[in-house]
C-alpha cells in the first residue's frame, strides 16, 4: 500500500510537510508489523489447535513456541506504542503546517 499525501500537505513546502507525509508513512508502516506479528500468532495457535497434548513437543518446543508468542505479544505492544508516539508527532506536525499557511 503507498501513502500519498492529501493536495494541501503535497502543496506545501518546508519540513513540515516532509515531517507529515513522513509520519503517515510511518505510522502505516508500523501498523503493517502489527498486522504481521497478529497472524503469526494466529498461524501458531492454529498449528497448536491441530494437535492434541500428546502431539509429541518436547517441553523444550513448548517453552520455544510459548517465548516466541511472547516476543510477538511485546512487539505488537511496543508498536501500539510506537503508532501513539507518531500520531501524537503527526498532530504537531499538521498544526505547524497550519500555522505555517
């Protein structure tokens, strides 16, 4: 998917409008990897529902499947994090450009 800057945003001129387009790029981006890591979960879940306890995983395999969900868990919250602290960057942003006009 591209992000395109709306008329006004491409229009104008100066870092403030680089800082926009910039940040909505990002954000998308950041919610692309969101996207991502919630269907790798769900990929695991779904391989761990074919199978019964005596599936043959070693607790070893368990503790690994179980780290990996994990490490997809922090990084799902860690871009929810990442997407507030760039709207929030964006809300600056367009206000500067506002102003600026």
């Amino acid at each position: 998917m591209t992000t395109k800057a709306p008329s006004h945003e491409a229009a104008a001129t100066g870092p403030c409008a680089i800082d926009v387009t910039d940040l909505k790029i990002q954000i998308q981006e950041a919610r692309q990897d969101i996207a991502h890591d919630a269907m790798a979960i769900e990929v695991i879940g779904d391989l761990l529902a074919q199978h019964d306890d005596d599936c043959g995983l070693s607790d070893d395999h368990k503790r690994s499947i179980g780290w990996t969900i994990s490490r997809l868990g922090q990084s799902i919250m860690a871009a929810h994090n990442e997407i507030g602290r760039l709207e929030d960057s964006l809300l600056l942003a367009q206000r500067r450009l506002e102003m600026a006009a």
